[in-house]
C-alpha cells in the first residue's frame, strides 16, 4: 500500500487541485478499516522516532490530520501546514492548520522544538527543499522524524501483488513522477508519485543541516514498507 497526504508542497496551482480532487475520498481511505494496520505501523513507527515532548509539533503536509491524534498521545501539540484546501477542510477538524507550501513554511526561523513529515516525501517533486524548510523553522535541538513508504520497496518499480514476494525493476533509478501502482485502487494511481531513492533521502537530510540519529523499518511479511528515521537540529545553529 502506498498512502500519503498530498500533493502538497510545491507552488500553487496542479499540485493543490490533485488531492483537492481527492480530498473526499482519501479522508474515508484513511479511516477505512482496510488502511486500519497499515496506519498504526505508521504511527506505530513515528512514536517510537519522535518520543514523547511538550509544545508543538510542525506537522508539514498534514493532509487530512489523519496523523495528530498519534503526535497528541506522545504529548506534542499538533499544528498542520498543507497547501490543499480540499485536505485542510478535514485537518482543521483535528489540529490547527494553516495553508501553507512546504518549500517556503509559513513560520520563523527556529520557532518550533519538533517537525515531522509523515507519508509525503513522494508527494513532492523535491524532498530536498522541503527539508531544507523543515531545518529552517526547527529550534537548536529540534527533532525532524519522517516516516514515509520505504524508498526501496514501494514505487512504480515494485510490484507487491505476489506477497510475500516483491518483484523490483529498474525504474528504481526513475525519479520522475508516476501514476504506476500494482494497487488500481490505491493512492498513486490516483494522484501519482514522485521516487525518492534510499541514498537520495539520506544525502538531502544531512544536506539540509540536519543529523540522523536514528532509523526504523516496519512491514508484514519480513519485507519493509516502511522506513523512518529521526534527525535533530544542531544546537550549534541560530
């Protein structure tokens, strides 16, 4: 399953109507009982990077809101930025949220202790902008926690449809966006995805200023369709 919450990061126009159009049916999706396991291995995976903390935490593309309840629980105050108003209809029923664009945060340097980007990174045809974003707004110390579907198992490249095998191909070095899926009835073939590799996602967050600290994998079967990782701000930074 490939899931995320918007397109929704990168200028005004496309990229807002495509989940707008969406907007409806993803938010049942995303309360339907068939997403039910996957969504709490997500959460699952973003409380055991982020932990508990006080204050808020930025969450950039909210979407929906679907994630506030998980960073509630740790104690954080959630607050959402998203660029879809069709999305932001239902996260404002969950958590503060504001329109925003994830490439240029509608916040102050260093203002929040906490950012986490959840199921997005393929949302977005460049990840490295955001991140940069993401250290900008972070506090000295600040945590960044992603989890998003694994880079190398989910992808226009990765066919799941004989589980528990999982069948890969070469468009593992397209990052060009897609509306492949083995799912028709999924998120990507809807919406489309933009690839992130492994090596890319790692390079743009310590590009970006900020320092990996720790990573997590999580999936049925014994094959990852999760990855995560947690990197802090350093306090060095003003």
């Amino acid at each position: 399953m490939t899931t995320g919450p918007s397109i929704n990061g990168m200028g005004p126009g496309a990229s807002a109507a495509t989940y707008d159009e969406h907007a409806d049916w993803y938010n049942d999706f995303m309360s339907a009982a068939t997403a039910g396991a996957y969504i709490e291995r997500v959460h699952a995976t973003l409380e055991e990077l982020l932990g508990p903390g006080q204050g808020a935490c930025l969450d950039v593309c909210c979407g929906t809101g679907a994630h506030a309840p998980a960073l509630a629980k740790l104690g954080w105050t959630p607050l959402g930025v998203d660029l879809s108003s069709g999305q932001l209809r239902y996260a404002v029923r969950r958590l503060t949220a504001v329109a925003g664009d994830a490439t240029a945060l509608p916040f102050g340097d260093g203002v929040v202790p906490a950012v986490a980007c959840v199921l997005a990174h393929t949302d977005v045809p460049d990840y490295a902008a955001v991140l940069r974003e993401v250290a900008r707004v972070l506090r000295p110390g600040g945590r960044f926690v992603h989890p998003g579907v694994h880079p190398c198992f989910i992808g226009a490249f990765a066919d799941w449809s004989d589980r528990p095998k999982v069948l890969l191909d070469e468009r593992y070095a397209d990052r060009s966006r897609s509306f492949e899926a083995w799912n028709p009835a999924g998120v990507r073939a809807r919406v489309g995805a933009w690839h992130l590799p492994l090596a890319d996602l790692l390079n743009a967050t310590t590009a970006a200023g900020l320092r990996i600290v720790r990573t997590a994998e999580a999936g049925p079967g014994g094959v990852p369709d999760l990855f995560g990782l947690l990197a802090v701000k350093s306090q060095e930074d003003h």
